[in-house]
C-alpha cells in the first residue's frame, strides 16, 4: 500500500519554480530518506504531502486521499520545528494537548520515556536545553501512534548522544513496522537510518535508489591544479575553470592524478579534496539542466 | 467540540504562565474606576451604576482588541501555528477554543471593576440586571473580538500592538465610555452614536438601569458587527491564502 505520493506534483512561489514534476511513492513499511542540499525543496515536498500547501501542478495523495482532509492525517504524525515550542507549557501539557488531537494517543510517561524525556515532564519547554526540545518535537510526531511520520531534518545541529537516542527511537518505529520519510541535507544520517534515498535538488527528483548506489555517485573528489594545457581525460565528472585553476570532478581521485602524470601535463599547486555533499549534488543536478540560480525554500 | 476544550485549556495555561497579561487587561478599568469613578460619583447610586458598566465596556473592549489584536498576530509568527494545521483536525476548533479562553480572560478581567463598585461606590443593580449584564458582556464581545481578529489576521505583530492602541483609545471616549449617558461634550455626543463602543455601552446601561437605547446607536452596533466580521474573515482568508496556499 502506498501511504504517500506525489504525482507531477509541481510547486511555484511567485517567479521561484520550488518543486518541478516530482513523482514518488512512499509505501508502507519503507524508510526513506529524502537528500538535499537546503533549497532544494525537501521542506516544500514535505509541506505538500501534509497538506500545508497545494501544488500548483499535479497532486499528492496521503493515504489515498487529499492532505487536506483532516481525517488523511490521523494516522500521520510531523514534528514541529522546536523553536516553536510554546515556552510557557510544561512538556507533559504540550504532549497531553498534541495527543488529544488523536483517537488513542501514547500515554505521556510511556511516550517521553521513550524519547528521554521522563525526568522533564514539569519543565516548561522554553526551559530546556536544544537538544531536550528536539527530542520532544520528534516525540510529538510519535503521540498519535502514527503509521506514518514526516521528519524534516530531526537531528540537525545535535550532539552525537541525542542524535544517537532520536536514531533508536526511529529505528525502533520502523522495526515495528512503522514508515518513515525524514529528509536531511547529511548523507550519514540517512546512511544511518534509510534503505532507500530519493536524491532531490533544484526541485526536482535526481536520484531514486538504494543507500550505496547514491553513495557510489556522489562520492567525488575534487581536484584543482594549475595549468595552461589540460587534455580530455577518463573519470572526470566535470571540469570548472576560475582563471588558469581548474577544478575537476572525479570519482577515483587516485586513477585521475596517475593519469595527469602520465598524460605529462605541465601543472603545479595539485590539491585533492573530498567535495560537500552539496557540490556533488550541484554536479549530478549540472548534467540533467543548466546550473541556474539557487532556488530558496520559503519557509 | 472536546478539541475545543483542549484549545482553550492550551489558551488559558498559556494565557495564567503570564500572569501579568492578565493583570494588563485588569488594570486600566480598574484603576479608571478608582481614580474618576469612586470620588466622582462613588455616593450616587445611579451615576455610579452606569459609570460601572462604562468601564465594563471599556474592560471588554481593552480586553478583546488586544487580546486577540496582539495575540493572534504573534502566534502567526510562530511555527507552531502551521505545525497546529498538521494535526488530524480543521481550522475551527482553535478558533472557537481561542474564542472561548478569551471570553473566560474578559470575565475575568471584569472582577476588579465589579467588586470595586461593589465595595466603593453605591452602584447597585438586581440580580436580573446583574445576570442581564454578564449575558450582554457576551454580546458586547462579538464586535470588539472581531475587530481583534481583524488586526490580528491582517497586520504583523509590531503593527497589531500600535493599531490595536490607535484603535482603542478614540473609541473609548469617542463611544463616551468615560462620561456618564448625556454628559459628554457635546462633539462626542455627536459621533458617539456612530461608534461601536456607543452601542455597546447602551446595551449594558440597559442591562443595569433604567435606561432606553437610542435606535442610531443600536442600528450602528449592528452595521459595525456586520462590517467587522467581513473584515475579520477577509483578513483571515488573505493570512491563509499567503501562507497555506
């Protein structure tokens, strides 16, 4: 059974085309993770498929029917950005309040329990620590016994060991057959979590594939050199020229430096270096259209 | 309807955490009671009385269009009011729990204004103009919550706190909320009947005394309640369609 899908479905701000004809399908019990450098419209797909916003081409379904159906999103849980918190609620209100939106929510204890948070049930949220307030926004997510949750980054900016609680927890979920879609702008996290990744930038859909075969493409190295005269050589991915620097692409840095030498092409200044993720994203995006402006994600 | 109920509970635990907004909206009708009202006419039981609802309608008034003025607008800003639209349930239960939980925090910013006439001055009424009088508070809130929600939903926060004072000021004494009927300068008498807040104060004086509603004032609360709510469901509309659209 498909629980969430996204058919053609295309999103504009104003002038700024956010999501471009993107089909997926996300099917029960799959962990997928959604790999983006920021912009790329991870966040306008997640906000699509919740019903927050309306595509302004094709559709999306969540289980079977219009995000913006109320009743499409019992079985639904999303995690608030933690910065909106409200400060004054003690945590055990704020997950009282979130469950009652549900049929048969978690008990409070069981559910904070879960996500280390017993002992801070009193504490008003605006008193906790970043990391204590991501964890509860990802444990709202869980309160409604969802069969599917919508996370956009959970685990960005914290530190390893609450990093480490939100991956069990996520992982536990998933064991028990759980679907999750989180996106992440690290390819680690979703290595860590994810047996599938859609590849997204630019709005559209680069990638769709099992964990190691996206690990295969965008695993490039970069490297610059010196030179006035560069001949055409195997294993380049691309090749970018500031002034007389050249900066290639590569997936075997090793083969390409042998080759260069062997080739005897006059260089100096050689520099090897891994590429972000992000690079190696504007390299596979650069080959399906023109590298054109950053497309910004409203928020 | 029990969705509701959990939105207002959320309203007011946010609402009682700051106690010293609900100390703000008590605080100008009371002490407008105790600096003009009590040594003005404190020892006239019938001056007193309609003095008392005056500031009964000025405690609603402050109470509503900032309430709903700044708070709507504030939670706006905030993501968790989109994340709230993730949850398996429509737009209507915050609303009426946010209307409810300020129907609760008007009542409440009232107790002051009535036990200082109580305590204070001579103003007394029965216990059918008393009930009367708290039926017409929930009248008189319709208008000043929708211009509340109208501010709210159509001015971002900073701008929603300066409106909602420009806005409060000219009709509390505009309405002639601080003269007692017939008293006021003879300008304000002129305009009064074309404010909300006139009608809404006739209404209460009614409720308590022995006093006929003028058919202008009653005929202009109804214009402003119908204008104000086309307003406040414009603005809604527009803030929804800017951002979840």
């Amino acid at each position: 059974m498909i629980l969430a899908r996204a058919e053609q479905a295309t999103r504009r701000y104003g002038d700024v085309l956010a999501l471009d004809q993107v089909d997926l399908d996300v099917p029960a019990g799959e962990l997928v993770g959604l790999l983006g450098p920021n912009g790329a419209g991870k966040s306008t797909l997640l906000n699509l498929l919740i019903g927050l916003r309306r595509p302004t081409g094709g559709r999306v379904l969540l289980f079977g029917g219009d995000p913006r159906d109320p009743a499409r999103r019992r079985q639904v849980g999303v995690t608030p950005q933690e910065t909106g918190l409200p400060g004054t609620l003690r945590v055990g209100e704020v997950v009282d309040f979130v469950g009652a939106h549900f049929p048969d929510p978690v008990p409070r204890a069981e559910l904070l329990d879960r996500f280390g948070l017993a002992d801070l049930a009193r504490r008003q949220t605006g008193g906790l620590s970043g990391g204590q307030r991501r964890r509860l926004a990802v444990a709202l997510a869980f309160v409604g016994r969802p069969r599917l949750v919508l996370l956009d980054e959970p685990t960005t900016g914290l530190d390893v060991e609450a990093r480490r609680t939100l991956w069990d927890a996520i992982r536990d979920f998933h064991a028990d057959g759980g679907t999750v879609l989180l996106t992440s702008h690290y390819l680690e996290e979703v290595e860590a979590l994810a047996q599938r990744v859609v590849v997204i930038g630019q709005g559209r859909v680069l990638a769709d594939d099992t964990v190691s075969a996206i690990r295969g493409v965008v695993d490039l190295r970069r490297v610059s050199l010196t030179t006035d005269d560069l001949p055409t050589l195997p294993h380049v991915v691309r090749v970018e020229r500031d002034r007389d620097r050249v900066h290639l692409l590569t997936g075997d840095a090793d083969q390409l430096v042998r080759d260069l030498v062997t080739a005897g092409v006059a260089f100096r200044d050689l520099e090897v270096r891994p590429t972000s993720l992000e690079e190696a994203f504007l390299t596979i995006t650069a080959d399906s259209r023109p590298a054109d402006a950053d497309v910004p994600t409203p928020a | 309807m029990q969705y509701a109920l959990a939105h207002a509970r959320y309203q007011l635990l946010e609402i009682v955490r700051t106690p010293v907004a609900v100390f703000g909206s008590a605080f100008f009708p009371a002490a407008a009671m105790l600096f003009f009202v009590v040594p003005a006419v404190g020892d006239n039981a019938v001056g007193a009385t309609y003095a008392t609802a005056a500031m009964v309608t000025f405690a609603v008034l402050s109470a509503n269009v900032f309430q709903y003025g700044i708070g709507v607008a504030e939670d706006r800003a905030q993501p968790w009011d989109p994340y709230l639209r993730t949850l398996p349930v429509g737009p209507t239960p915050r609303f009426v729990g946010r209307v409810l939980a300020g129907l609760c925090l008007t009542y409440l910013s009232l107790l002051p204004v009535v036990l200082i006439a109580a305590l204070l001055t001579e103003a007394r009424t029965t216990v059918a103009g008393f009930a009367l009088a708290a039926a017409a508070v929930a009248v008189v809130s319709v208008p000043f919550t929708l211009m509340g929600l109208a501010i709210g939903y159509a001015l971002p926060s900073k701008a929603a706190i300066v409106v909602a004072q420009l806005v409060f000021f000219p009709l509390a004494v505009g309405g002639g909320l601080l003269s007692a009927p017939g008293q006021a300068p003879a300008f304000i008498e002129t305009i009064a009947p074309f404010l909300p807040t006139r009608g809404a104060v006739e209404l209460m004086w009614t409720a308590v005394g022995d006093f006929r509603p003028e058919p202008t004032s009653m005929v202009m609360l109804g214009v402003w309640i119908v204008a104000l709510a086309g307003l406040a469901g414009w603005a809604y509309r527009r803030d929804e369609g800017r951002r979840f659209s």
